[in-house]
C-alpha cells in the first residue's frame, strides 16, 4: 500500500529505542515498536503518529522467549526494511557473580536472544535479497573489565556475531550495522557515575543510527572519542591491564 | 541527595532528585516537600524541591495533533525546541516563547512565561486549553477555564505549586514561514527607549537592550528590536521557509574567572554592541527565529561567563504611571556599580493571566548580578524602589526576595494560598521558593 520504508524496533520503550524510532521517523520510515509491555508502547506510537505523519504500529516481543520469535516474525504483516535490536540488560555484576539465574538473564537478555531474532530477520532479509539489520551492542564487549565483565562478555559475543553475519550476508544485499554506544545518558545508566565528555543524550544515539543505516557504516562508535579509549584499553597488554581497577 | 540549583547557580542546595518514567510512578514519587522540574531553566530556586524534586524531562510525548486547527495535546516534559523544530517546518510555532527555548511546555505554565510580544499577545498560559493535574493531594484532574477554573489560574503561574504538571492541551500559532521581518531602532537615551517602545506598541514583538553601563546623557540608550513573521513572498527566493535550528556551536567550557566581568570589559562589550546595532538601525531586514528570539541559545552554557559561585537575575515589572523615574533611578543605581550585566532588557507588559503570574502592564527590566560583594544588600535597595512603585519581581528568575518585597507585589497571594490549600491540604507540594515566600508549615 505505502512506498515508505520501515523500521522495526525491538526494545521500543528504552530510551535509545524511542529516540532511534523518532530519527527514523522524521525522516520518513513508518515504525513499529516491538516489547514486553506493548501497553506501555501505544503513547510512543501515537507521539511518532502526531508528528511525523507515519504510520507507527505496535508488537509484543520479549527477548527472553526465543520459542515465540519464529511465532513474532511469521506474525509481523510486512517484513521490515530494516530491524533494530536495542535489547539489553546491564544487571548488576556483584549479583551475577554468584547468582547463577541473575548472570543467566544477563547473558540471555544481551547475546542469546537478541542475536537468534537477528539471525532469524537475517535469513528473511537474504530470501528477498535487501535489508538492514542493526545491534545495538557495547564497547563493554569490546574486552572484559574487572566491574562489568558478565554484561561486557555477553556483549562481546553479540558483537562477534553481528561481525560474522555481516561477513556472511554482505554479498546478498543485507547490511549489519554495529552500534557501539559509549555512555548514553539513560534509564539503564541512571544512578552511575558516567564521565561527562564521553557522554551523549539517546537522540544522539537515534542520529547514528539512522546515519549508519543510510550510509551504510558497518561499526560506529558513537562519540568519535570512544574508538580512541577502547583502542588504548584493547592493546594494554593483559599484565597490566589486570591490576587496573575499572 | 543531590546538589542542585537552577540556571543562576545560585543557591546550590540538597534535594532527592526522581526521574519517574510513567504518571503511576510521578503519583509514587509525590511525598511531602516535592516539586516538579522542567528543564532546569528558572534561575533560581522555584524548581528545586523543598526535600524531592521530580524531574520531568522523560514525558516528553506528543499525545495530538491537528494540523487543521494547530491545537496540540502533549507531555509536560516536552521541550519548546523540540516542539518548534517538529511543528515550525510544518507551519505551527508556539504563540509565546521567552528568550530561551530550553524550557519544557510545563516550566513554561506554571512560570506563565512571557515573550516578545506579551503586550499585544498576552502569555503562554493564554494559548493553554487544558492541563492534567497531578496535586499534592494525590487526585488526577483535567484544569480548564471552565472546569475547575480556580486551579487552572492559579496553576498558570503557580510556578509548580498547585501540583504536578501531567500534560496539557494548547494551540499553536500558524505561521507561513520560520523567519522575523525584525526593524532595529536606536535610542540614545531611556525617554528616547521608551518612546519607541511606546511606538511599537502595535508591532507584534518588540524588546529593548539597554546598555546598562551608559550613565548621564546616555543613560537607557539601547536599540528596540521591533518583528513580525515574514510572509512566504516576503523571503528572497533563495531561502527555505524555514530555517535550521543549530545546536549551540559554542560551549563555555568552564567557569570563567570572576575577573573576567568587570566595568571595563561590560563598557567596552556594551559600546560595541549598541554601535554595531545602531548601524543597522532603519530598514528592515529578515532574520531567522533562533536569533531573534534566542539570542543567548546560540551559546552552551553561558551561565559559566559569571563565574563558580553563579550570577543572579533581578527582574522587575514597574507599573506605566511614574516608570520613566523609577526605571531611570534603578539604572542610575546600576550604572554607577558597573558590575551589572553585559546587556539589560527592556519591554512593555500587559496583563498577567495567572493569580501569580508576573506581567502587569508597565515595563519590565531585566539584569544580571555576578554573586560577589555586596549584591544582596544592593538588590535590596532595589527591591525597595521598586516595591514603592507598585512593581513586583518575576519568580521564574528570583532567588533571593524578601516575603516582604513579595506580598506586596502579589496581592492574589492569599487567594492562591486558599486555592492551593483546598488541592493539597497537607501542603505536600513545596519547593525552596515556596518555603522562602509564602510557606505556613515549617520546613
């Protein structure tokens, strides 16, 4: 019916997702938002509806049962243009430590489920032959810290994968975006002690995205700064790094 | 407990600072000694919580809008840059905008803000259908002119204090293009200010700056910025219809030494300025909105230029009878101190629509103190004259006022405070301004 493109985006109601949802919108995508709480979705949708003139729609999704995604790509009514994962958990690391179910959910919540429902889009996108595909992952992942390496390893793993399928699927007209985000002012940072010129606003995060799609941009950081810090903290070698305290 | 102060920085004080996410939690965070927070932009201590502040900023949804009529329901927490940059492309800005637009849509009711253009046009609370309330009682309900009429005007204005600002209902102005047809005029003395204000009475916007450092035969010269919404045929060809809202380019990266700011340097920006805008003086040339109203936005916190312990804004409105002598005085006053602001602003009023809103028709004078010395002492003096004349002072920039200096420029005051009581009995709603001014119950 409409010519416009479409973005889908799982983990609507977090901050980066509605900030992604509005770049995309303003310039012209009709949304979906895609969570566990769809209720809580609708005034997201009706604020893209009243500004923007798109039609936004919303979906159930949790990312912790991967038995219903066959269920939730089957059930969508059009396959998107592009689908964008901002699910994530960042948990608490002293918990995960020895709560076996607390580090489970962390490692589901930031690997596990998020890379199956891409690589489930993934094939779809192949079978038609274009598509987009973006993870938001971490520079968490990009080596494992002291303070946070259950989140940091799972993200770690999302990246690898997000690596591979963009490897793999680059020639059959599907691109994989990687987004590094960096501190992002929001309800998941909310209470840490973030250091001000690293860190940005979630429209910020929205911007890049959108950037990185159009473009075509395989891994973005997205304050320039942060490829900087995470090439020192990645080439120190592992002797020193170990008696660092961060 | 976090330290926090408003866009002055002055005073810095403790509050529990909340970041509710949906209404059901906004109920949740109300306890005694709460107050909302918009964007942080009131100078002063109206935003800041007597023991919790609730911060706003995350509502900030749009709910409707109709293009046909340009009316708009929306989240308080949405900020008037976003609404113009979302709705100014397609032809709808807000009717009242102040001279930064960082502010949230429920800031700017319950400060009842003015602009440019409030002694033709009135304030923001005039353009404001409906607002859900959230009060200290713990009630949800709709505040209109014609439902529960007493809460919604002594909401408009009640800087916060009424309850909670949900969301609102409103109505934006239709324009065809995003840039002012502005007319700058010089006048080399304040009777010179003040006639050309009079005589732009009957522009749509129109604002003075004055160089406060001017004294003697100069004292009150400035140049009157007079502007209407450019029509579409009134652009060259080459201009969008509407223009870019940048982001700040530039940053005042720390605190300025408070050196910095002293008679020389505040002399010497003020010649230049009036100099430079005087040669513009005469035709009439198109501008972008940003600048025109939003001079200061263009750079990132500029509250830094006066320095760690913060600046303080005295802005007074002065009844027309008498005001050439008293707004003559108080620049004489200001002048000979020379610390005073880079530039003074000064415009005409009309009436307030709130029990505490600040406008009354008369002339309204805004300057800016670095906090040193003896400011207090000197604002004081201010103060006195400026409550002899039947003036009052804006509470969106105050933070320092007497109770004295303010129950006698609020004489609505005890109506609000019976209002206020009968929506929050216990007096749950209170913030650091509230307990300065008016509070009964003991902090």
């Amino acid at each position: 019916m409409t010519s416009r493109k479409s973005v889908l985006v799982l983990g609507g109601s977090s901050d980066i997702g509605r900030a992604a949802a509005r770049a995309f919108a303003k310039a012209g995508y009709d949304v979906a938002l895609a969570g566990r709480d769809v209720a809580a979705l609708e005034p997201d949708a009706a604020d893209l509806r009243a500004r923007y003139n798109i039609e936004a729609s919303t979906r159930t999704f949790d990312v912790l049962d991967t038995a219903s995604f066959d269920g939730f790509v089957a059930g969508l009514p059009a396959l998107p243009d592009v689908v964008i994962s901002i699910v994530g958990l960042l948990g608490v690391q002293q918990d995960a430590e020895s709560d076996l179910a607390h580090a489970t959910t962390i490692m589901r919540s930031n690997y596990e489920g998020p890379a199956l429902i891409l690589g489930l889009f993934a094939e779809k996108f192949l079978a038609r032959g274009s598509g987009t595909i973006v993870g938001v992952s971490s520079v968490a992942g990009d080596r494992g810290r002291a303070s946070n390496y259950v989140y940091g390893s799972a993200k770690a793993g999302f990246s690898a994968f997000l690596s591979g399928l963009r490897a793999r699927t680059s020639r059959g007209g599907v691109h994989v975006v990687t987004v590094k985000p960096g501190f992002v002012r929001t309800r998941m940072t909310e209470g840490l002690k973030l250091i001000g010129p690293l860190t940005v606003e979630a429209p910020v995060v929205g911007d890049a995205i959108l950037n990185a799609v159009e473009k075509k941009i395989d891994v973005i950081y997205v304050s320039g700064k942060w490829r900087l810090v995470m090439f020192i903290i990645k080439t120190l070698p592992e002797a020193l790094f170990k008696k660092l305290k961060f | 407990m976090t330290s926090v102060s408003g866009w002055g920085r002055f005073p810095v004080v403790d509050s529990e600072v909340l970041r509710p996410r949906s209404f059901g939690a906004v109920d949740a965070a109300v306890v005694a000694g709460s107050v909302a927070r918009g964007n942080g932009r009131a100078y002063g201590d109206a935003a800041i919580g007597a023991a919790r502040t609730i911060a706003m900023t995350g509502f900030d949804r749009i709910r409707s809008f109709d293009p046909a009529t340009g009316r708009i329901r929306l989240e308080a927490g949405v900020l008037l840059s976003d609404l113009i940059d979302t709705f100014g492309p397609q032809g709808f800005l807000p009717f009242v905008v102040p001279g930064t637009r960082f502010v949230s849509v429920g800031g700017a009711i319950a400060a009842d803000v003015h602009g440019k253009n409030h002694h033709g046009e009135g304030g923001f609370g005039r353009y404001v259908d409906s607002i859900l309330l959230r009060t200290g009682a713990g009630e949800t309900i709709e505040v209109s002119r014609e439902q529960n009429s007493d809460a919604f005007f002594a909401t408009v204005g009640g800087m916060g204090l009424t309850g909670v600002i949900l969301d609102a209902a409103m109505r934006l102005r239709r324009v065809e293009t995003g840039w002012i047809r502005e007319r700058v005029v010089s006048a080399s003395d304040l009777d010179a200010a003040m006639r050309a204000l009079e005589a732009g009475n009957s522009a749509t916007y129109s604002v003075a700056w004055i160089d406060c450092a001017a004294r003697g035969r100069d004292l009150g010269r400035s140049l009157i910025y007079l502007g209407e919404h450019a029509r579409a045929d009134e652009l060259a060809e080459r201009a969008d219809r509407f223009p870019v809202g940048k982001k700040p380019g530039l940053t005042v990266p720390v605190d300025l030494p408070s050196m910095t700011l002293n008679r020389y340097s505040i002399r010497a920006f003020n010649e230049l300025y009036y100099r430079m805008g005087a040669r513009r003086a005469g035709a009439d040339h198109v501008v972008s909105l940003y600048p025109y109203f939003f001079p200061l936005d263009s750079i990132n916190e500029w509250n830094r230029i006066y320095g760690r312990r913060g600046f303080l804004q005295h802005q007074c409105v002065i009844p027309e009878a008498g005001a050439r002598e008293v707004l003559g005085e108080i620049l004489e006053r200001v002048a000979k101190r020379g610390d005073a602001s880079f530039l003074a602003v000064l415009k005409k009023l009309g009436y307030g629509d709130g029990l505490l809103s600040f406008p009354q028709p008369g002339y309204t004078l805004a300057l800016d103190f670095p906090v040193k010395g003896d400011i207090l002492n000197f604002l004081e003096e201010i103060d006195r004259i400026v409550v002899a004349a039947g003036g009052r002072l804006y509470l969106a920039k105050d933070a320092r006022q007497s109770r004295a200096t303010f129950e006698a420029g609020y004489p609505a005051l005890s109506r609000f405070k019976a209002i206020r009581r009968s929506l929050d009995p216990a007096c749950n709603i209170r913030s650091k301004l509230s307990q300065r001014l008016f509070d009964e119950v003991k902090p």
